[in-house]
C-alpha cells in the first residue's frame, strides 16, 4: 500500500470478470425494472442504452446505473411511472417535462423530436427538465449520427468539482458529447466529462480497490489524491484542462440546468428531478448533401489515422472508435465480460427482487 492524502490506499488486485449472454442480461434486467412499477416499453429503452454503455466499456456507467436506477425507484428519488409531457414548442425548440423519471426515456424523446424537426427546419434543439440522471450521451449523440445529422448533447450533474482555486463543489461532472456520420467509418462518437474523470469511474475504481491517476482528485481541502474512497468523503474533482474545463462546465450548466428551469450549481442534482439535459440536431442537408459531407469527414478520419505514430503506438484511434469496435465485437460473440462488481451488484438486486439470475461463464 501507499499513502497519500485520504490514507492508505488498498492495493489493486486482477479484476475478475464473468461472462454473459446479453440476451439472457437483456431478460434479467427487464425483469428486474418490472419488478419496481417500470412500464415494459420504458423498462425496454432503459436497458437498451444500459447495455450499450456496458458493450462499449463503459463498466462503470453500464450494469451498475441499473442498480442505482432501482434503489432510486424503490426510494421515491425516481418516478418508476412517469409521463413526460411538452411544456413549450417551437418550430426548431422544445422543452420537456421528464415527470421525476428516468432521464432515459425523456432523454430518448427529446433527441427524437430534434431529429424531426431538423428535418424540415435544418437544426433543432430541446430541452429536458424534471429529470433524473440521463446514463451519458453516447447513445443519444449516436441517435443523431445514425439519421445523418451531427448531434449534441449535455447535462447538469449535482455538485462534485468547485472552481479552479476554490474549495466548495459548485458544479457536477456536467457530461457532454457530439456525434456526426461518417460513411466508410463510423461515426465519430465523442462523449466526455468535464471533470478530469467521470465520478462514476472514481467509485468503480474504490469498489474495486484500485488507485486513480494523479490529477483527478483532492482531498476537502485541496491535497491531491489517488484514493478513490476520498471521493465519498468530501473529496473534490479537478476540472478538465482548469479553467477550460471548468468553463465547459458551466456552459453544461447553462444549458442543462439554467435553461431549461432544472437544478442548477448548489441546487442542481441528479434525482428527485433536479437533473436537466439539452440535446441538439444539426441536418447535415442544410449546408451540402449527406453523401459529400460523409466523404469528407472520410478523409479527415483517415488524415488522422495516418498521422506518424510516436513509438510503442500500434494505431491512431478517432472519438468512440474503441467503444464501438468493442460493441460490434461482442455483439457478434454473443456475450459479454462483466466485472465482478457489476455482477455482484446485478446478484443483490436478483436476490432482492427474486429473479433468477442470469447464467455465467467463469
């Protein structure tokens, strides 16, 4: 062990993984939404994006998020029930009323109405209030990307990282993300926190018993860490690139949280309907025919590829080109490896909610 600010901090260990069907992850996760009040055609879009994330690596956001998903259902913080209604529309603009539920589902509508309305009106955007946490962007960026348009998204996310100089957690980890289409690539998919790291990594990271990399984290009063259990007592994450990421951040907020009337800064919060998300579509076909525009982002993605490569460097990768290889690799196996957190945590909830859990390979 080492010792840093926080204590000492565990040594890390191999991380076992057990390996899944995903379609018996897909009916065990169903099964288990049901289980607290959720609609199947709700309970269906919510674990399509969670299994998603989870295919592309995305562990700590993945499985896990079902957990914390249904003790906020099981604890009134999540409406396991709602019905998000539009509270203001324009031609181009739209606001969302999510109804305290999952930030899935009204996250999914709101990109879905962009993309409609990009359509005859070249770009739109809508916004997301009474809402709860939206997962990440990926997949709603990638919603956009998929029906040839460019796609944004970002949302406010409770207080974790004060501002460059400052002591008091003001803003959240306020993720954003873009998408846009490629035609002999994929599209280039880049979601990110504005944190140095997402919050959700730092726990996995203390649940696993692992040491973080320097820069990600302080102590309550401002000494660095790399114990990610500091983050559960009081502990600050640093911005993205300092001012600039802080910046970043609070450009999040003002879209997600500001702008569409949600929580905001110390108010702002990522259950019981403080959350607010803003997502964007830009119709390629307003500035020049998709085929053009897919042809040039082409060549840009393969000017960047052949960039010469510093030594130990096997391959340049684009934004989102690891995640979805990942995805498209397990999705032709079948299968797919969950840490042992995220299977232990998937066993508590089979075993509280008597499902049967699904079958595993060691």
């Amino acid at each position: 062990m080492s010792t840093v600010a926080g204590g000492q901090v565990p040594a890390a260990t191999p991380e076992r993984e057990y390996v899944v069907p995903i379609s018996a992850l897909k009916e065990t996760s169903l099964a288990l939404l049901q289980r607290v009040r959720v609609p199947p055609d709700h309970a269906d879009q919510i674990v399509e994006v969670l299994i998603d994330t989870e295919l592309r690596g995305y562990s700590d956001h993945g499985i896990l998020s079902l957990g914390r998903l249904i003790d906020r259902c099981r604890t009134g913080a999540v409406n396991p029930t709602p019905q998000p209604r539009i509270v203001r529309e324009a031609p181009a603009a739209m606001l969302l009323d999510a109804d305290q539920g999952c930030g899935i589902i009204a996250s999914r509508q709101a990109m879905d109405w962009c993309i409609r309305a990009a359509r005859s009106q070249g770009m739109a955007s809508a916004g997301v209030t009474n809402s709860s946490h939206f997962i990440g962007c990926a997949f709603y960026v990638e919603m956009a990307a998929r029906a040839g348009m460019i796609g944004f998204a970002c949302g406010s996310a409770g207080q974790a990282m004060p501002p460059p100089g400052g002591l008091t957690p003001i803003l959240g980890t306020n993720p954003l993300g873009y998408a846009y289409p490629a035609r002999r690539h994929d599209p280039v998919v880049l979601d990110m926190a504005t944190t140095a790291s997402a919050g959700a990594k730092i726990s996995l990271a203390a649940q696993e018993g692992h040491t973080i990399e320097p820069g990600l984290l302080t102590d309550a009063e401002g000494n660095p860490t790399i114990d990610p259990r500091v983050l559960g007592e009081g502990g600050l994450m640093l911005p993205m690139g300092g001012y600039k990421g802080f910046g970043l951040a609070m450009v999040v907020d003002s879209l997600g949280g500001v702008l569409t009337g949600a929580g905001f800064a110390l108010t702002g919060a990522i259950t019981h309907g403080k959350a607010g998300h803003f997502f964007w579509a830009l119709n390629v076909e307003a500035y020049m025919p998709l085929h053009a525009f897919q042809s040039r982002i082409d060549e840009q993605i393969d000017q960047i590829k052949r960039a010469r490569r510093a030594p130990g460097v096997s391959e340049i990768l684009i934004p989102g080109e690891r995640g979805q290889r990942r995805r498209r690799q397990l999705h032709g196996s079948g299968k797919v490896p969950l840490p042992s957190v995220s299977w232990s945590e998937l066993g508590r909830l089979c075993s509280d909610l008597d499902v049967p859990a699904p079958p595993r390979e060691e």
